[in-house]
C-alpha cells in the first residue's frame, strides 16, 4: 500500500525513470527514486534512493539515501547513506551513519555528525559551578579556572 498514492501522507513516491532526464529542484515528502538522469536539488524527509543505472549531479537533503549507480554532489542525510557495491559517490557526505560496500567508488570527505533528534535531546553541560559564595556576585560573572593538562605532566629525568 506504500506505493498508492495518498493525498497528504509521507508516502507519496516519485520516480525518474531509466532514459529521463531531469534537470531542476524536487521537494517531496517521501521517496524518490532516481534511475534516469537528474540534475538539481532534492528535499525530502524520506528516501532517496539512486538505482543501478542512474546518474544524479545534485545536492541532496534526506532522511536516508541509497546510491546503487552514480551521484556527484553532496549528500546531507538526517538518519544514515549507503552505498551500494555498483555505486560510485563523487561527493561529500554528512550523517550520522554512513554504510559502504565492498567494491564501491567513494571521492571526497564523509562526515560523521551526531544525529539532529539526539542532538535536540542532550543535556546541556554547564560551564559555571552550581553554587557561588554570597556577595560574590552573580554566577554569570564568576571567573571559572580550567586546570592546564601541562601543569600535572611529571617528566623524568
């Protein structure tokens, strides 16, 4: 039932098929699937998924993206990229995960980033002690002294 179309929901697929070209920007909410020729800007909270015998120059913004043939262009993925032992990734690459198979073509830097849900939820350290002598002032204007990792080497000699 993924594949109807359903006025409003997440599920809506599109596909560029095998001997299209495509040149422009998609925003989508779902899934697209790309085994023609793109060229352009891709956004969407799904998938993204680029067949064995397509070929994207884009910069794609996704939820996941799956290459199976050739992107060039860089990728920001929000849950994770893989790409597929016929894939080749002319790019750089931004997720918290990052899956390669055997065999694959991978140019450029990949950049392991902490998740944005998890990031939204980590407590937050505080750089200020919690408790400050009266009179002393506000916490804010407290000076807060980091010890110096150099200062307890012991050096033999």
């Amino acid at each position: 039932m993924s594949d109807v179309q359903i006025p409003g929901g997440p599920y809506i697929n599109s596909i560029i098929g095998e001997g299209t070209r495509f040149n422009g920007e998609f925003d989508l909410n779902g899934l697209l699937r790309i085994d023609g020729d793109f060229c352009g800007t891709v956004r969407t909270e799904g998938k993204v998924l680029v067949g064995k015998n397509g070929r994207a120059e884009c910069t794609v913004y996704a939820g996941t993206v799956v290459v199976g043939g050739i992107l060039r262009g860089n990728i920001f993925a929000n849950e994770k990229v893989v790409i597929l032992s016929t894939g080749i990734v002319l790019g750089n690459i931004h997720s918290p995960r990052f899956i390669v198979e055997e065999g694959v073509i991978f140019n450029g830097t990949a950049r392991i980033v902490q998740p944005e849900a998890r990031a939204a939820k980590a407590p937050v350290e505080k750089a200020e002690p919690e408790s400050y002598a009266p009179g002393e002032g506000s916490p804010e204007k407290q000076p807060v002294s980091v010890p110096d990792a150099r200062e307890n080497r012991s050096v033999a000699g």
